[in-house]
C-alpha cells in the first residue's frame, strides 16, 4: 500500500523534531558549568534549542493528534532547559 506524500511528510517533519529535540537534549546533559569552555557550549546549546524549537513548530503544523502531544512534551522539556541553564548563568 502507498502512503500518501501528506503522511510521509508529517512523518519526516515529526523525526525532524525528534531529532533537533534529542540533540538539544544530549547536548544538555553534557554541559558541564565549570568547564572552560563551558560558555562555548552553552552557545552551542541554546542554538540548538532553537533549531529544535522551529522544527518542532514546523512539524506541529502537519502533525496527528498523537505527534501532537508528543511535541507539545517536546516544547516544555526544552523549555525547562533552558530555565535550568539560565538559573546557572
């Protein structure tokens, strides 16, 4: 059976997310504060929160019920990152 172009579309544009997501996430967890380049990847970091940010807005256009609440969970973990590393600037 063929999947519709819409389908595969929202599929790829949901891994897009998840995939900006993890990465901001993974870069997250190996931040470490008194590093000395810690700046250097708190830069790196809030740039991928950002990519993150608008492939999950970009997916939650097309996005199904489902993907929806998964990107919605999405949006408030990186949210609640970067409140974590801006109570430690």
């Amino acid at each position: 059976m063929q999947k519709y172009p819409y389908n595969k579309d929202k599929q790829q544009a949901f891994q897009a997310a998840q995939q900006g997501y993890e990465e901001a996430q993974g870069l997250f967890e190996t931040i470490v504060s008194d590093s000395a380049s810690y700046g250097h990847q708190l830069k790196h970091l809030k740039n991928e929160v950002n990519e993150a940010y608008q492939q999950i807005e970009n997916a939650l256009e097309v996005a199904s019920e489902h993907q929806r609440s998964q990107l919605e969970q999405f949006q408030q973990d990186l949210q609640n990152m970067v409140s974590e590393v801006n109570q430690t600037e």
